[in-house]
C-alpha cells in the first residue's frame, strides 16, 4: 500500500513508496538506485543493523541538548543535508525544499554544483548555514567563478566531493533511457502517463536547468557536461590549491580509508565526510559506519568527522556519533520527501528526523551528544 497524503508518512520508507508512487519511473530510479549490484547503496543501511544501542536508564533526560559545532558552525541537530544534483527534476520546488527543510531544523543545507536553482537564490532564501559543494572540474576558471559567486553569496563552507572522478556505473539509468533533461521518447511517455501528477508539474513549470551553469554550455545532457568536465587526474596538490583558493572552512566529501583521511587533515580540510556516494559510485565501497571507528581512531579531533549515507532512523545518528563521528549527513530521506510532496513532504520528513534523534537520546539516556560513546555500542556481529 503507498501512503497516499503527507500524513500518512511516519518514516523514510513511507516517502520512498510515495515518491514512487508519484514520480515518474526514471525519476524515481535516479534517486534511489545505486551502482552495479547496488550492493553499497543496500549496505550503507543495512550496516547500521551490527549494532545495538546499550541504553542508559535513570539517567533523568527529558530535554536533551542535540546541538553540536561543525567546521566552527552551531548547528541545532547532529545531522546536515547532503547536496543532490537537478532537485527540480524531482518537483517543481527544486531546491527550495531541502534548503527550507534545513533552515526549519536549524541546521546547513549544502548546495549541489549541479543544482537546479542557483547558488544566489537558495543563498537569499534562508537565514540557515549554507555550505556549496564542488565537483572537481577540469576548467578552474569555472571553479574559481563558482568559489567566488559562493562566497558573495553567503556561503560558509566548502564542500569538495572527491569520490566522483568519472560517473559510477548505474544500471537503472540507461535501462530507462534516462538522461537531464530528459528525452521523452516512447517508453518515457507510457511511464509518464503512470506519473501524471510528475507530469503535469513537469510539462507546466519552467523547465529543468543546471542553474549554475551558463546558459550556452555545449553540453546536451548533464551527463556530457560531467563526462568533459570532470577532471580524474585533481591531485592532493590541486585539493591544496582549491583550499587556498576558497580560504574558509572545507569539508572533503567521499572518504573510506583512514590514510586518506589523515592525507585530509594534513592538506587543510577541516572535516571529512565518510562517503560512498549513496552507494551511487564504486559498488562494493564499505559502508561509511564501517569507517568510522577506525578513521576516528587515525586522525584523532583534528578534523570533524561526518558519516554520510544510508541514515534513515535517529538511532542511526546516534550510533555513528557514539562510534566516533561529530555528525551524519543524508539526501534520499529530503530527496524522496520532495519529489513526493514537493517542500511541505522535504520539511516533514527532516522535522521526523529531527524529532526521532530528540526521542531516540531520551530512550537512550543521553542529556547531550558528547556522552556519547563506544559504551553505548554493542556490536551484533
Ligand atoms: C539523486 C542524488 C543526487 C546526488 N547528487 C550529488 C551531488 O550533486 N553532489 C554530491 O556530492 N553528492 C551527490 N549525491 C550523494 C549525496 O550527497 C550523499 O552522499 C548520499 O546520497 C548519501 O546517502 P543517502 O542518500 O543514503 O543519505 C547525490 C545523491 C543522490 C541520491
């Protein structure tokens, strides 16, 4: 049974089959698939499940603190948005949605380079941290236009996502014929009359853009653009250059291996993001809360540590922080609440988010989220 109204939703997996329900299939098959076996994208979740929380009774919480300072930022809660590419696609709102979601929680929403509204809007648009995420292209001159216009804009955190030097192998996309903007060729048009709701919000409203981006790109397809721009030879130095370029708190987005993490620190990042894409690149990457002991372990409190992919509960936060992160990250819990119900289903599913976290450190017996820690973790297997 799908949940048809935004008050029948009470957790991630209800908006996932809302969004199927509403969007069309090549749509929904781009947020929610993977790579190759999608044996990553399974496990970023799954993984959460080898451990147990050991709670603490009596402990007399009924308020707890869940603010926590990320790259020197306050945030209300221990979670951030991660960015997502082309939110139009998945409803008119586009990017409004997770940025007002974010702003609702207090907390940063990050901006992807590729997002369908422009780094200016969404920067006007709320009061909340906004944090601009970069791909590693091959035309600085690019790069250091879109640092600059961040930083007018209000931006106060970069993010360089490293995990992407070519697009991973996603098998969902082709098999739909799928592409942004998308070709509406026969197959398309039979699944968009069992979208209708997409449809009609698709083929009235102003259209999909990389907003970004200048008009006159030579590229057809975001994928063209990705495949001549993307550069797979940026180094640790070119990471260097960036920072130096960008000279304000900066995150790196996609690490797995503690040596990795360590090279981070010591070329200027302030925090990681323990990353797999969403299971959406290299398939059989570990699952980010797999990372986390160890990674902690290696770079000590020199940089926060964020572990993002596969969070769909509260007590999926509090695991990854009492393993060792200062925060987690997500985009399908935002992205699936926005392409089924547009902004209102995107606020309503970070607000249960936000809530489930406040309930999960009273069941768990935690006033604040530094008494987290490993005694809290029982590990299943
Ligand atoms: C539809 C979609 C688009 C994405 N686009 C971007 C992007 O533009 N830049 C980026 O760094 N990560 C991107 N990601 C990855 C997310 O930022 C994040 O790492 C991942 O989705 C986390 O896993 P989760 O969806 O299970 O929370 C995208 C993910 C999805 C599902």
């Amino acid at each position: 049974m799908f949940p048809g109204r935004l008050s029948d939703c009470l957790n991630v997996d209800d908006y996932r089959r809302a969004a199927r329900r509403r969007a069309h299939k090549m749509v929904f098959d781009y947020i929610d698939g993977g790579s190759d076996d999608e044996i990553a994208q399974f496990e970023n979740h799954t993984a959460f499940n080898d451990y147990r929380l050991a709670h603490r009774v009596l402990s007399g919480v009924d308020t707890p603190d869940m603010t926590t300072t990320i790259m020197g930022q306050k945030l209300e809660v221990p979670f951030i948005l991660s960015p997502a590419a082309g939110n139009r696609l998945f409803h008119t709102d586009g990017e409004i949605g997770p940025a007002t979601a974010a702003e609702a929680v207090g907390t940063a929403y990050c901006l992807s380079t590729l997002s369908s509204r422009s780094i200016e809007d969404i920067g006007a648009l709320t009061t909340g941290p906004k944090w601009f995420q970069l791909y590693v292209w091959k035309d600085r001159v690019l790069v250091k236009e879109m640092l600059a216009r961040a930083k007018s804009a209000g931006y106060t955190a970069l993010i360089l996502t490293v995990d992407f030097p070519i697009t991973g192998n996603r098998e969902r996309d082709p098999r739909n014929g799928f592409t942004i903007p998308p070709k509406l060729g026969l197959k398309q048009i039979w699944h968009a009359m069992n979208a209708p709701l997409w449809s009609l919000d698709y083929l009235t409203k102003p259209s999909v853009k990389y907003a970004n981006l200048a008009d006159d790109t030579s590229a057809v397809t975001l994928n063209d653009f990705v495949a001549q721009q993307l550069s797979a030879d940026f180094s640790w130095d070119d990471a260097e250059w960036l920072l130096g370029e960008w000279n304000g708190p900066a995150l790196i987005k996609g690490i797995a291996r503690s040596d990795d993490a360590k090279r981070s620190v010591k070329t200027g990042f302030n925090a990681i993001s323990l990353s797999n894409h969403g299971g959406r690149q290299l398939d059989s990457s570990p699952a980010p809360i797999h990372c986390v002991q160890a990674v902690r372990q290696a770079i000590g409190s020199d940089a926060d540590l964020i572990v993002d992919g596969g969070i769909r509960r509260g007590t999926d936060v509090l695991k990854a922080l009492a393993l060792g992160a200062d925060a987690v990250s997500f985009a399908r819990p935002y992205l699936y609440g926005l392409a089924a119900f547009g902004t209102k289903g995107a606020v309503q599913a970070v607000r249960q988010l936000r809530d489930a976290v406040e309930r999960d450190m009273i069941l768990t017996g935690v006033g604040a989220l530094d008494e987290l820690d490993q005694s809290f973790i029982m590990t299943i297997k």
